[in-house]
C-alpha cells in the first residue's frame, strides 16, 4: 500500500470513531464547540503519530481525546471563566449524534443538562473517571491506563463523584416526546395567560430558573421558590417589540426534547435563538434554564436546520 493510500485508510479509521469521540469529549466540557476543537486536535495527533506502533487505535484515541480534555479543564482561562458565573452547558437536540451511547439510564443521565452542570463541581480527573466508567463503561483497568492513575484511585475518584452528583441531583425521571410536548404545552400557556397561580401549580416549591441573559450579562440570572419563579416567567413570555428586535425578528415556538429533558424552542426563520428546557421531579418542574447566548445555540441551530419543520406551538410569538 502506498502512502497516499494508507493515510486514506488511516484517516478513514479516524473517522469511523469521530463521533465517539466528541460524545466523549462533550461530556467532559459540556461544550461542543469545544469538543470539536479536542477531536481535531486528536486528529493533528493522529496524524504525527507513527501508526505502526498503534495497536489498538480505538483505545490510543480515547487517551488522547481524555487527556486534551483535562488539559483543557485545568486552563487557568477556562477555570476562571467557568467560576466566574456565566457557564451553562450547551444544549444540543436529541437527534444530535454528539449525545453518543444512550443505550442505559446511566448513559443518558451523563449527557443531560442537570449532570452537566453537577460535574462542574467536581475536579477534572474526577469528573473524567466520572465519565469513562458511566458513560462509556471501561473498567477500572482500563480507566486508569486511559488516566496513567492506579486503579485503587480510579475507584476513589469514582466514588467521590458519584457522591457528589448524587447529593447534589434532583431526582426526577426520563421523559418521553409526547410527555415532553405536554409539558411544554402546559408551561407556555400558564406564562401566556398572565396568571402567576397557573405557573406556581407546574412548579416545585424549590424550584429554580436559571438564565444566561442572552449573553448581555456577565453572570448567570438566577432565581427561586415557585412565586419568583412564576412571576419573572410570565414577564418573560410576554413578547414585546424590544425582544424581538433582539431575538431578530418575529420567533416561532416548538415544543422539542433537548438533553433529553423537555424544551422549547424560539425559532426565527431557520436559526434557533432561544431555548427553554425543564428537569423534572415529581411530575413537576424543578429547575428552568434559559439560554440564547448565540455562542451556545450554533450547533443546535445546525441540527434544528436538519430535523426539518414541524407543527409550531406558537407561529408567532
């Protein structure tokens, strides 16, 4: 085989695990765009590396990806735009391929936003043991050559971050696209109708809504309890000339699942300029996050353009 040939076929064998990859590389950032960057950085390794010596290409490119990850998370930069208070995890579209193995519960708890958002508490290593042994299932052996730890450590870190994620989760349960729509239906009009009571009756005492302010603000908008909760979204649903000047035009709303969790998108022509989603527990809403920083909508928007139109809740909003 000459070289052109065997760096198609080597390129080919890249490609064939692309998609794992940033799965696995989304999990560890809560970022897309920044796991696209890790894949492509892994690939420039690839690349240099002299494949003959690659035994096994699968396992070699997982290390590779990991440990770009964690480099990545132990930025001084990203530490400090991470506590800074403006950190949401991006959302992507449940038809997205960079969600990767939902196969168990496990799986597809590991990709949601909640998740997400926990292991942002937990140190990177944790958080990578975290990630390999839920999500991907290695064992413990093979985690800590991934990590170049012991697998005593492996087990510890495991521990650690499954006692962090677990104290810190709300328990709630996995939702179906019909129970989804219903959700959303039900949200949407309670906040058009004006009625705060109709709001507080779908909501958790403890609930909390969290918003990245469109990326206008350098922290993220947090409020809570059910009344505060239910008075800001019905401010907040009301359209007014000055948000859709912002959102660029007139939106339409769908009812979507995103994470896995029930969402609603603000759509204007083809471009998403706004999300909504909701965890929930008890068969009520516990927390609401709302992001339209259009850094974090990009790849959602590309998989919205994809999924092709549906029947909008709201043509005009």
């Amino acid at each position: 085989m000459d070289s052109t040939a065997t760096d198609r076929f080597d390129t080919s064998r890249f490609e064939a695990s692309r998609n794992r990859l940033a799965s696995l590389a989304y999990r560890l950032l809560g970022s897309a765009t920044e796991a696209e960057d890790a894949v492509q950085d892994a690939f420039l390794h690839w690349q240099a590396a002299d494949r003959r010596l690659i035994k096994v290409p699968e396992a070699w490119l997982t290390k590779v990806v990991t440990n770009l990850c964690l480099d990545r998370l132990r930025s001084a930069q990203v530490r400090r735009e991470r506590t800074a208070g403006a950190w949401l995890p991006e959302p992507l579209l449940d038809s997205d391929p960079m969600l990767g193995p939902a196969d168990t519960f496990e799986q597809r708890e590991s990709v949601s936003l909640a998740v997400l958002t926990l292991m942002e508490r937990l140190k990177p290593i944790e958080r990578a043991v975290y990630v390999l042994r839920e999500a991907f299932s290695y064992s413990h052996a093979e985690t800590a050559e991934i990590l170049d730890i012991t697998e005593s450590a492996s087990q510890q870190h495991l521990h650690r971050a499954r006692r962090h994620i677990t104290a810190a989760r709300r328990d709630g349960g996995e939702v179906d696209p019909a129970s989804a729509r219903r959700i959303v239906e039900e949200f949407l009009a309670a906040a058009s109708s004006g009625r705060t009571e109709r709001l507080v009756a779908l909501l958790t005492d403890d609930v909390i809504a969290i918003s990245d302010g469109a990326g206008l603000t350098e922290k993220l908008l947090r409020y809570d309890t059910a009344q505060r909760v239910a008075t800001v979204a019905r401010a907040g649903f009301k359209p007014t000339p000055a948000k859709r000047r912002l959102a660029g035009g007139t939106s339409a709303v769908h009812s979507a699942l995103v994470n896995g969790a029930p969402a609603m998108l603000f759509v204007v022509g083809d471009q998403v300029v706004g999300a909504v989603t909701f965890d929930i527990a008890d068969g009520k809403i516990a927390t609401v996050r709302g992001i339209a920083a259009p850094t974090r909508l990009v790849r959602l928007t590309e998989a919205w353009r994809q999924h092709g139109p549906d029947t909008p809740l709201i043509s005009q909003w």
